[in-house]
C-alpha cells in the first residue's frame, strides 16, 4: 500500500519532467530551425541593382526595317490569359480603358490574327499553361512564328516570391517590360501620384476634418499567411502597443463575403471605419507597392506601410507611415498612438490634397500609347532572366519556400507555448 501510494505521489512529478523535457526539446529544435532560417536568408540573397543596359540588346532604330504601313490605328493581340481571365474576355474589358486613352488601336484575341498585330501581350504569369506543376517550368505558350517587326510586351504584377518558371526561355524574345518596377520599359504601377496643374491646385476643400470621419484606430488584413515579409510578426508586435482589429483567413475576424477579395465591398466599407489601414505588403521587391496602399488612400486613411525599397516619389507625399523608418516597432507603434491622439497631425497627412492627386491606366493603354510614341527604339532583352533577378525580394525556390513556411510554422507553435 505504502509503496502504490509513493507511485502514485511520484507520477504527477514524472509527468512534470515529462512536459519539462518536451518544453526544453521543443525549444531546442525551435532555436536549431530559427537559426537555420538565419543562415540560408544570408545564403540567398539577391543580387544587388544593376544597370539595365547590361540584360537588354539595343539596336540603331533603321536596323530594324517595319515592314508594316504607317497605319494610325495599331493591333494589340492578346496572347495569354491575365490573371485566370482568358484573352477574350479580358480584351473585352480593356477596351473601353484603350478607347478613352487618347490613342488609336484595337484589341484582338484571335491567334489567327498573330500575322497582322503590331504587338503582342503576354502575361507572365499565366505563359505557363502548367503552373506550378514539376517539371514544366520551360513548357511556355509562346506564338511558333515570330515577325522581326513585331513588338512582344511581357506584362506583370507580381513578386517574384509568387513566379513560377524558367525565366531563361524568354531571352531573346521579349522587347519590352510592363512592371511596376521602375527600370522596365513600360512602368506600369498599381497606382500613380501626379502634381496638380498650378491652377488647379488650392481648389480642393481642405477643411475636411478626416480625423472625426472615423470611429475605431487601426485594421490589418491580411490572407496570404506564409509571406516573404512576416507581416504576421510585425502586426503581432504592433499589437502588443496599439490596438489592431485584424482581418483576413489568418486571423479569426471575418470580413465580406471574401476576405481575400481586395474588391470585396463590404469589406472595403469595414475597412474605412478605421484611421489607419495595415498596407503591408508581403515581398520586399523593388518599387513593390499595391492596391492595399491604394485603397487605404481612397478611404481616407493613413496607410501604414513596410517598404524597404520604394521610392517615395511614387507616392503620395506625407501621405503615409513606414514602419520601418523607426528604429524599431515600437518606436512606430508610439508614434502611430501619437497621430491617433492629435487630430491636427493626424489631418496635416491628407494634406497632399492640396497640391497632388492619384489614378492609373490600364495595360492595354500603355501599351498602345508606347506604339504610337515610340519612347525606345529597337531592342531585345537578351538576359530577360537576369533584369528580373536584378531585385532585392526572394525568389521562388525550395530554399526560399521552405524558410518561409517553417518561419510560419516556428512563429505560430512559439505563440501557442508562450
């Protein structure tokens, strides 16, 4: 009986070295896996900004003979989907855009017509019919015949963290870039910020109070969990000091009908009740800034952003907060308190009403206005694959993709012990 009773007294201490032990093992494997992170970050890190003339093959503009007739009205044929949306239907909805965009040309989807067209447009992302499927990273859909006369505009939206495939197979092919990077051939940002004409600046009501337009302080919404930049880390350290209402698949709070839908109205309306807006971006590429800021400015808000390599001449000025232009996040999470707690600072930030404004165009419409202008002569990337690794971001690879998701991993089992 003595000797059942001391069993029975010595388990609940066994089970606590148990747990002890685990914790202390647990712990371990974390710190290994944290500082593996560490050591491949520094391994794979891109290669620093080079200039462009060293990927692209220039060519005297009378080297290149258009066979074409000087026509005022130029074809573009659309190639491959954009984003899902196949060539027809996307044609279809850039058309009314090309019609307003003060430049004549027409917008085809017909593969017939590849002969006539005096340019091609391709979708990155979309040129490969397979994506993300092993072994098909060079299988691209690319037209059989190419006419020298012919311009191919290769168009993109996305981080390189989200491209998938062998950039290699368009060297030598493609003539001119449409990125929202600023060294492509044809910049095509989600949004521009524009100085108003001198006589019409001053002629915007100023006296708009923004500050009393809303009720609550801050909101994040983010579905992408496993991101290039953390976002799930900066915004749990800035709720450690601020309050934030954080939306989207990786957090609990619901909002819309499709939380991962930046059109969601619903929750674009959620979205404006607060004064500041998370617009964090989830890579760090060059000139990398979306619709998240864009949005944040149509509602009235101070983005709150996480750039490292944006020139802020491509926004809105004073029109946002960088996170990191802080020492640390706190030091910006005192001074976000602060803007929220003086309704004189927090309006002086919509004050670049006063002299500039914001819009964009379309793809289609920048590309039309480029074969009615001609701002380059004749040219060929030749190293197509090496200007779009000249970034600072992280690529895709089996390095890059396991860091981030077992930095994800490492974050949220940290976060369920302490």
């Amino acid at each position: 009986m003595h000797r059942a009773l001391s069993l029975f007294r010595l388990k609940p201490i066994l089970n606590r070295r148990k747990r002890l032990c685990l914790c202390v093992f647990l712990l371990l494997v974390l710190t290994i896996l944290a500082r593996l992170t560490v050591i491949i970050s520094e391994a794979y890190e891109t290669v620093p900004e080079q200039d462009r003339g060293q990927f692209v093959q220039y060519y005297p503009r009378h080297s290149i003979q258009n066979g074409r007739p000087l026509i005022k009205v130029k074809k573009i044929l659309i190639w491959t989907k954009f984003f899902g949306t196949p060539p027809d239907t996307f044609a279809e909805q850039e058309r009314s855009c090309v019609s307003d965009c003060g430049y004549n040309c027409s917008l085809v989807s017909d593969q017939q017509e590849l002969n006539s067209s005096d340019a091609i447009m391709f979708h990155l992302y979309d040129s490969w019919p397979e994506n993300w499927v092993v072994g098909t990273s060079k299988l691209v859909d690319l037209p059989k015949y190419r006419d020298p006369s012919q311009v191919w505009a290769l168009a993109n939206m996305e981080p390189l963290g989200n491209l998938w495939g062998n950039f290699s197979v368009f060297n030598g092919l493609i003539n001119w870039t449409m990125w929202y990077r600023r060294d492509a051939t044809i910049v095509h940002p989600y949004g521009e910020a524009y100085e108003l004409q001198p006589e019409d600046k001053g002629k915007v009501n100023t006296t708009v109070n923004y500050y009393r337009h809303k009720s609550k302080m801050a909101a994040a919404r983010i579905s992408n969990c496993a991101d290039y930049a953390r976002r799930y880390r900066v915004v749990k350290e800035l709720q450690r000091y601020i309050d934030i209402d954080a939306y989207g698949t990786c957090f609990s709070n619901v909002c819309g009908a499709r939380s991962d839908n930046p059109s969601d109205e619903e929750c674009n309306d959620k979205m404006a009740e607060y004064r500041f807006y998370l617009a964090f971006e989830n890579s760090f590429c060059r000139d990398y800034v979306t619709e998240k800021y864009w949005l944040a400015i149509n509602r009235h808000q101070i983005p709150i952003v996480n750039w490292k390599h944006v020139d802020p001449t491509t926004v809105l000025p004073h029109s946002y907060i960088n996170v990191y232009d802080f020492p640390n996040l706190r030091e910006a999470a005192k001074y976000i308190k602060k803007v929220n707690e003086n309704e004189t600072l927090y309006n002086s930030y919509f004050k670049w009403k006063e002299t500039h404004s914001h819009g964009g165009k379309c793809m289609s419409c920048r590309v039309c206005r480029a074969l009615h202008e001609r701002p380059v002569g004749p040219q060929v990337y030749t190293n197509f694959s090496g200007w779009v690794y000249n970034d600072y971001c992280e690529l895709v690879n089996k390095y890059n993709i396991w860091r981030k998701n077992i930095s994800r991993q490492f974050f949220q089992l940290f976060n369920m012990f302490f």
